[in-house]
C-alpha cells in the first residue's frame, strides 16, 4: 500500500497540474452530496451490527430466553461471562508498538518527535482494540492548528466514521466521519457536523434545515483522502475487515449464560433443602393465636419439635435432596473447552480447570496459536502505522518520503519468552558471530525495549570517550617515560 499511497497523486494527475475548482463556502456540489449521501448510508447501516459487537464485548447483549425453565418472574434476572473481552483483550495485549525506524539506520528523530507528539504508542493500543473488536479501525492524518507542531494522527472508531476503498490502488476514494467536535466550530449541542474526506481537501459541513452548510474547506491536495484504514481479518472479497467475536462466539457465549442463569434460578428455588411432614397436626403449622404461619416462618421455626398424634405415634419427618449444580458447571467447563479453540486461547484463560493442571510445555504449546494469529496481525497492522507516519511526513514535508526509504514498526515480542531465554539464544549468535556483540540487533533480540536499547548505546558511546581519554593519558606518560628523552635531557 506504501508505493499506492506514494503514487496516488501521480496517478490521478496524470502528473499535470491539479485544478481546483471555485466552489461556493456554503454549499456541497451536487458530486459531493451524492458522495456524503452513499457514506452516510453506509455508515448507519454498519452501525447496528457494531454496536452487538459492541455489547458482547462489554457484556450487555441480550440473551435470549428459550421460555421453558425460567419463571416469570425471574425474566429480569440478566447473567454475564465475558469470554468475548477475554479472548480480544489476551490477543490485543501481544500488540505493543514501541518504535518507528527507518529501516536503513539513519536518524529516526523526526519519526521519535511525530509519534511521541500524537502519542502513538499509547493510542495504538487503543486502536488495535477496535480494530479486533468491530472489524477494522480508522486512522486520520492532518495539519496541526500550529504550524511548528508535528502533524496530527488520530484513530477513529468505525461507529462513527467509514470509507470507500479502492480495490485496484488499495488507497481510499472517499471517507466520512460524523464528527462530536462542534465546540471547536461554535455550534449547538443539537448540530450534527460531519467531516467530508476528498482526493485534494477536506470539507467541515454542518445539517442546517435538512441540507448541508459548508463551514470549512481544507485544500491539502494530496490526491487522495489523509484516512487510512485497520482492518482486521481481511479477505480479497472482503477488504473491510472481520470482528475476533465471531458468530460461533456469541452463540457459545449466549448458551453458557443460559447455563449461568439455570444456576441462578436452581439456587433460588432448590438451594434450601425442601422438607417434608408426614403425620402431624394442623396445630405445628399455627402459632400461639391460633393463626396460620407462612412458610418460611414454618421452615425456619421449630417444627421438628412435634407432638404425638392422638394414637402415640410419632410424625415422620423427611427431606428431599438438594440441588446439585455440578452438571451445570460441567456443561459451562464443555463451553469454555468449545471457547477456547475459537479465541485460540488456553482453557485455564477463560477459567477452565481440571483435576490434573497442564504442564508448562503444555501451556506454551496451547499459546502457539494465539501467538501465531499476533503475528500475523502484527503484519497487517505495520502497514497501515507506516502508511499513517508517511502521510504525516507528506503534511510536513509537503511531499512524500522517497520510495526506497522504509520505514519498520518495532514491536515487542508477542510470544513474551523469558528474559534467561532470550539472553541465551542472543549470546549463542553472538559467540557463533552470526550477529555483531556491538549490534543494535542483539539488544533488541534480548527483549530490552527501545528506551533501555537507546541508554544502552549512550552508555556505549560514554564507555567509548572514556576509553578513548584514557588511551590518550597512557599515551602521553609513555612519552614522558621515554628514556632516550631522558638521556637527551641529562646531555642538555
């Protein structure tokens, strides 16, 4: 996607001159109305389908009742598991962004000053969050209100903003976001503001009487819309991106909820053990007036304290067997089982435990999956912060970076290996020469992050001036030591 972003402008203009036509501030041109009306369509239409995706994930979907085992009177009773959250958040926590470079080994500040300025590596998280929870994520790109401050990126949830993709470039055409920011504008809390993405500006509209008033118009001339899109689970038929919570999710999810309510309604209504009478006068169930008690009054009183019939003999006293809820919980053990391999997780994860606890290998070994599906999103995800920090040096620069200059995403290890091992295989490349002991690439290798690796190298380069220093004091004593200049002294 890098060399299509690169080659956007050249590939609408053609390389002539770009002309932008006079078009009146408060209005939209037929073209873009028909533009926004096709986004905005899109967009309520995804909307619905985010936000279940979204309730799964914070746990506030509404199970549905098969209308057989549960009273009336308990259909308000609402039971949470939050497997969903569970399986995104243990898949976004191997996604740590720690670093942009240029992959040649030049100066990377001016990338350290963007991402440092907009955040980034604390933003991506969030990002990346989306992206595995609703499918994709959309990231926007833009001039800073001080022109002395690094360009703006910032990440845009897919509830409130979409795009039109263009297969064969695989850059956008078109994007819309509706926007909350109306206070930066003046406007009333009840005015809606979208923001119009174009190939060559930026438009700021506001709905006034059913139609569009234009409040601003951004002309950066790019050639092609400053959003960039993080999709998640891509396929060549569907570019848009799929959710981690998944249709066998929810249902697994819905049914283990069910089986969580069952407990609930079993725990109301068998949890104290019913009793039984066999034998006894109406008087044990009256008290000393002579009324009737209620029932939990003659459970909890002293009812086994009874009288002999008229006849001498004793009342039979009894119980029923109490509630077991252990096959329940073993229905709710097979659903995590079930869980686990859709979220490609370990089963202890979503609290699956057994009689015999897995082995350390085995743990390992259940993570390899997940560890796997990191990585490949790890890929994914790279393209599109490389494409959002190109975009920014295109605002700053007022053109883009050249083509042969890549820029690399540093992310930390999503198989998190111990630090001993990490050490280990970093000094057997080492010893074997396979990798320089002085090498940037062996401190990365050993797991130390960006920050440690910088006060590294500044330890190195201060370790080197000292030896340096020394070398030049060692030197000048030798001189002074000499003793053909001392007998040339004793001659004077």
């Amino acid at each position: 996607m890098g060399e299509a972003l690169d080659g956007a402008r050249q590939g609408k203009g053609g390389g002539a001159a770009v002309t932008i036509p006079t078009l009146p501030l408060v209005g939209l041109s037929d073209d873009e109305r028909q533009i926004l009306s096709m986004l905005r369509s899109d967009l309520l239409n995804q909307r619905f389908k985010l936000q279940l995706l979204d309730a799964y994930f914070n746990g506030e979907q509404l199970v549905q009742d098969l209308g057989i085992s549960i009273p009336p009177k308990l259909k308000g009773l609402h039971t949470v598991i939050g497997w969903p959250r569970t399986g995104v958040e243990s898949l976004e926590e191997r996604l740590d962004l720690e670093a942009f470079r240029w992959a040649d080994g030049s100066d990377s500040s001016e990338l350290e000053e963007i991402a440092e300025a907009n955040d980034l590596f604390d933003e991506s998280s969030l990002a990346h969050l989306d992206a595995l929870t609703y499918g994709r994520e959309y990231v926007t790109v833009g001039s800073p209100d001080d022109p002395d401050l690094p360009p703006l990126i910032t990440y845009e949830s897919p509830l409130d903003m979409t795009l039109s993709w263009d297969a064969r470039l695989r850059i956008p055409r078109f994007a819309l976001r509706e926007s909350l920011d109306r206070f930066d504008f003046g406007l009333a809390p009840e005015e809606k503001l979208i923001s119009l993405y174009m190939p060559d500006e930026t438009i700021f509209a506001v709905e006034v009487d059913g139609g569009w008033e234009v409040i601003d118009r951004d002309h950066h001339r790019l050639g092609m819309p400053p959003v960039l899109r993080m999709a998640n689970r891509q396929r060549t038929a569907d570019r848009v991106g799929k959710s981690e919570i998944t249709p066998e999710v929810m249902s697994i999810t819905d049914a283990a909820c069910r089986r969580l309510m069952g407990i609930e309604v079993g725990a109301e209504f068998f949890q104290a053990p019913q009793r039984y009478l066999l034998g006894v006068s109406e008087s044990a169930f009256q008290d000393a007036e002579g009324n009737a008690r209620t029932a939990w009054e003659t459970y909890i009183g002293r009812v086994l304290a009874l009288e002999r019939d008229e006849d001498g003999n004793v009342p039979e006293v009894g119980q029923f067997a109490a509630h077991d809820p252990s096959g329940q919980t073993k229905i709710i053990d097979l659903y995590a089982r079930i869980m686990a391999s859709q979220l490609s997780v370990a089963p202890h994860v979503l609290g699956y435990s057994s009689d015999n606890p897995a082995s350390a290998d085995a743990i390992r070994y259940a993570d390899n999956r997940q560890i796997k599906k990191a990585e490949r999103r790890i890929r994914r995800f790279s393209a599109t912060h490389r494409d959002s920090m190109r975009l920014a040096l295109w605002f700053r620069n007022g053109e883009p970076p050249p083509k042969e200059r890549r820029i690399e995403c540093v992310w930390r290890n999503p198989a998190t290996p111990t630090l001993a091992a990490q050490t280990d295989a970093t000094v057997k490349l080492v010893q074997q020469g396979i990798v320089p002991a002085d090498s940037d690439v062996a401190l990365e290798m050993a797991g130390l992050t960006e920050d440690q690796r910088r006060r590294v190298r500044a330890d190195r380069r201060r370790a080197e001036g000292r030896r340096f220093l020394d070398s030049l004091t060692a030197d000048g004593g030798q001189e002074d030591e000499d003793p053909e200049a001392d007998d040339a002294e004793q001659d004077l």
